[in-house]
C-alpha cells in the first residue's frame, strides 16, 4: 500500500468504474487500511508526509467516483431516499394495524364484560 502511495500521487480511479458503485466502499476500506498501516509503521519524515496528504487524496479519489458517474450517484441519492420513505410507510402501516387490532380486542374484551356483567 505505501508503496502504491509513493509511486501514484493521483490515483485513477476510472479502470473501477465498470463495477460502477459496487467498488467505492472498497477504495474507501483500501485508505482506512492504509492509513492504519502507515500509523503502525512509521518511517520517517516521508511517511509523515504521506500520512498527511492521506485524507485528500481520499477525497480526491472519492470524488473522482462521484464525478464520473454522477447519473448514478444521483439516482443511488434518490433511490435511498424513496426507500427511506417506503420504509417509514411500512413502519406506519404496521403500526396503525397493530393498533387496529388491539382496539379490536379491547371492543371484543369490553363487550364480553358487559355481557357477564348482565
């Protein structure tokens, strides 16, 4: 990994975006390992700064993802949000028949007590 980050100060990230998304948690993995590795391998001056230009060049290639398939990452945007509110509306649902059903044991359980009642 420090090896990759000596020689390629720009990563390209285009060669992943035939997987489109599929991908981009694992970039995201590969800088947290390697920040972790040059944490517990310090070096020296040069792996200091290495260390230092880590997280933007995390972002730099984050962003080359979303800027290479902004279609995609604008849908994803938007799907998890419609997925986010079908979610909330199953949640609701369930909530309003489960409480439909314990009105109607309550209905049914006063009812027999009225019955016993006389």
């Amino acid at each position: 990994m420090t090896k990759i980050l000596k020689s390629h100060p720009d990563l390209d990230m285009e060669p992943f975006f035939q997987l489109k998304l599929k991908l981009l948690p694992v970039v995201g993995d590969w800088f947290q390992s390697a920040r972790s590795r040059m944490l517990a391998n310090d070096l020296g001056e040069s792996t200091l700064r290495q260390r230092q230009s880590l997280p933007s060049r995390e972002l730099s290639a984050l962003y080359k993802f979303v800027r290479g398939m902004p279609s995609l990452t604008a849908m994803s945007y938007w799907q998890q949000f419609v997925m986010n509110a079908q979610a909330k509306r199953r949640r609701i649902d369930d909530e309003r028949r489960r409480l439909e059903d314990e009105r109607r044991r309550l209905y049914y359980d006063e009812e027999a007590a009225w019955e016993r009642l006389g």
